[in-house]
C-alpha cells in the first residue's frame, strides 16, 4: 500500500530533469522513498523515546538519518 501519491512524486523526477515519467517509475520511487521513510521515522521514534519524549521533533528525525548514513 503506497502513501504518497503519484503526482507529487512525478514532480520530483521531472524537477531532476526527467520530460516524462512512466508509472512504474513512480511507483518505484514512491516505493523507496516510503521505505526510507518509515527507516528513518523508526530510528526518530527510538532517539525520542531516549530522551524521555513522546513526541518526535525535527531534530530527531536529522539526526536519524544521519545515523542511518544517508
């Protein structure tokens, strides 16, 4: 089950200078880009709860992808 939708995501390939996108490369995109979300939002969850927080902020989620070397 995909999140984000296909437009937005087709926007992003052409704004890297594609003049046209299929819809199985956006799909696979969106797949990626859903996995290193959920990566990072995990590793975010973890570093929030460390610091004895519920809520997980900005700096959360930077730090864990830069923990996550990306």
């Amino acid at each position: 089950m995909t999140i984000i939708p296909f437009a937005p995501i087709e926007r992003v390939i052409r704004n890297a200078g594609a003049q046209r996108v299929s819809e199985s490369a956006g799909m696979e995109l969106t797949e990626i880009l859903e996995e290193f979300g959920l990566e990072i939002s995990r590793e975010a969850i973890k570093l929030a709860e460390h610091a004895g927080r519920k809520t997980v902020k900005a700096e959360d989620i930077k730090l864990a992808k830069e923990m996550l070397g990306r």
